[in-house]
C-alpha cells in the first residue's frame, strides 16, 4: 500500500489496484474506494469532495448509493407517521414510477429520464393529472431524502400544466333521469351528493350516530373528513334533505325489524355498506342519456346550487368542505345556461341603450 498526500486534506492510497481517497470532515475521518486504477480518478473523486466540504454540505459515497427503493420508503415512512391520508394514492403512484425507476439509484434519475417518463405515461393512456401527482410523489420523495442528507441534489422536474377543470353539472332534469335508472339503494345516495356536494367517502361512512334529528344537523368529525376538518350541515334548514334522511331512517327501521339487527349506516344495501357503485352507475348514465357525467360532478352542482342560490362563498365552502378558495372557484364553473340566464337578465332591463338610441334616431 502507498500513500501520497495532496494539497489540503485528504490523500490518496493505493490498495492493490484500486486507488483509495482518504479525508476529514468535522472531525470524522472517511475512506473511500474511487473505483479505478487510474490515479486521476481518484484526484478527481477528491477534489469533489473538497468541493462539497466547502459548500458545507458532504455528501459522500453512502449518498450517492441511495435507490429509488430507498426514496419510495422514505416517502412512505414520512406519510404513515403524520398519518396523511393520501398514502394510499401516493403507494400508487409509486407503483407506477417503480415501473420505469424500480432498479435506478437516485443520482440517475435526471431531468432527462423523468422527460422520457411523461412521455411514456401518457402514450400509454395516463391523463396529465395522474403523471403530474405521480411527479410531485416522487419530488417530495427526493426533498424528504435530499433533508435527510441521503441524496445530493433534487432534480430538476418537468413543469406539466394542470388539467383544464371538468365542468360537468347535474340539472335537476339530470338528476331525475339518473334516479329512474339507479337501483333504489343508491338514489337516496345520490340525492344526498347533489344535496350536500359531500365527498362520495364521506357519504358512504356516514353512520345515524352522525345524524342528529333534534338539532336537525348531520355532522362530519375532525379527522373523517379528506381536510381533516370536521363540517356540520343544518338539514332541517333543507327540507328535500331533511325529508330523504326521514325517508332513509324509516326504510331502514323496516329492514332492523325484519333482519333483527342494528344498521349502523345511513346509506346501506339492505343493513350491508354500500362499498361501491360504478357498475350501477355506469349503466345508469347511459340508459339516462347522460354518458360523460361522473359522481364528482354532484360536487360541482352543490356547490354551484350553493351560489346561484346567493349563499355567501365562505359559508358555502363550509357546507361543502372545501378548504382553498381556488378548487371551490374551479367548482363554481358557470355553465352555457348560467350565461344565457346571465344574458337575459340584461335583456330585461327597463330600458336599454338601444332603446334610447331608436328613440334619439326618431326624434332626429
């Protein structure tokens, strides 16, 4: 073994022959394999490191091992301890990235391999709101490690522009021809949607220990809801909704008594949880004549409803859980009839400049 001192500190050991770096850091010493007989290699390994002492930041050989795996599990780790809910989106996501980055180390997942992943997402059907979750997963990924000090750097990641919002709504004509269609299990749920603009999770858990018919008020706990924030939405102020929950506790007092059981569930297939719907669904919207329409849109038509109805959009987001004022405006989208209404409403002005006009012309 022979050893050769550089300028600074650090040196460089030959073993065998391989060419070994060798320097300290905040009083540590490190030794690290430059892999290569070629003593400029291993100048050039030291002189990076000397670098990124001098930035204050070493990042090191163990740095430069991490894996993708490594990333996906601290992304993971990260999310079950402040107990997020969105993990289980966020493990879907990473399938999907671990489908093109599954063997790669984090240092070769460059600007130009996440080019190529967008490109590969979207051929394949993926709409662009689904690639750019997945790659806002795998930056949040790289910042959680790039913190930990496991990675040198986050790359830089492609800019997808957002989706254009949808803007399907359910008129009450809509509504109808939808209910014809649906079994009788599922209408009182979608009333409840177009009624509320409640999210499809919160509805289906919804419980009769949430349903106060005293207060007249059906609740939401902190910590059920998707923000996290609990919600109260005053039914008795509603009559259609206080009369579909009377509606539903009867027929489910009838289905308790004849089953001699105890439902806990507003909305149920006979004392079962409903857990989903999307056969039904989709065969009702195209018996209905209705084929685009999805049930996110009754979301959309609450809250629409909310304010052509002059509710105050404050209040009208706490009724509906909306936490952002943005994805509340992305939702109050105005449609072809909320312009025509617009436009005749101006029409029926008492007197219009057209009308003065032809009036100035004739006495001209």
């Amino acid at each position: 073994m022979s050893t050769t001192r550089q300028r600074g500190d650090g040196s460089l050991r030959l073993r065998g022959r391989i060419w070994w770096v060798r320097y300290r850091y905040r009083g540590r010493l490190y030794e690290e394999s430059s892999g290569s007989e070629r003593r400029a290699e291993a100048v050039k390994l030291l002189r990076k490191r000397h670098a990124e002492m001098g930035s204050g930041r070493l990042i090191g050989p163990d740095a430069e091992r991490t894996t993708f795996e490594d990333l996906a599990a601290g992304l993971e780790s990260n999310y079950e301890v402040n107990e997020r809910r969105s993990l289980g989106r966020a493990r879907a996501a990473l399938a999907h990235l671990r489908g093109v980055f599954g063997l790669a180390r984090a240092v070769e997942i460059t600007p130009d391999q996440l080019d190529r992943y967008v490109t590969t997402r979207t051929e394949a059907g993926a709409s662009r709101a689904t690639v750019r979750y997945e790659l806002s997963t795998l930056r949040r990924a790289f910042r959680l490690a790039y913190r930990a000090g496991k990675v040198p750097n986050v790359p830089p990641f492609p800019t997808l522009r957002p989706s254009d919002p949808r803007q399907g709504f359910f008129e009450p004509d809509d509504l109808r021809a939808m209910l014809r269609h649906l079994p009788e299990p599922l209408r009182p749920v979608m009333e409840f949607a177009y009624l509320t603009g409640w999210r499809k999770q919160e509805i289906l858990t919804l419980t009769w220990a949430q349903v106060d018919f005293g207060a007249g008020v059906v609740r939401l706990e902190p910590g059920t809801t998707k923000n996290r924030q609990g919600r109260t939405f005053p039914f008795r102020a509603l009559p259609q909704l206080e009369a579909l929950l009377k509606a539903q506790r009867e027929r489910t007092a009838a289905v308790e008594r004849a089953q001699q059981c105890i439902v806990p569930h507003v909305f149920h297939r006979n004392a079962k949880p409903i857990k989903s719907y999307d056969g039904a669904w989709r065969v009702a919207r195209g018996k209905a004549g209705l084929p685009g329409h999805i049930v996110h849109d009754f979301r959309r038509s609450a809250a629409r409803n909310l304010v052509r109805a002059g509710v105050p959009e404050r209040v009208a987001m706490m009724l509906t859980g909306h936490l952002t004022r943005a994805v509340f405006d992305r939702y109050a989208i105005v449609s072809e009839r909320d312009l025509a209404e617009g436009v005749a409403k101006l029409a029926a002005l008492p007197t219009s400049w057209t009308e003065r006009g032809q009036s100035a012309v004739s006495q001209g």
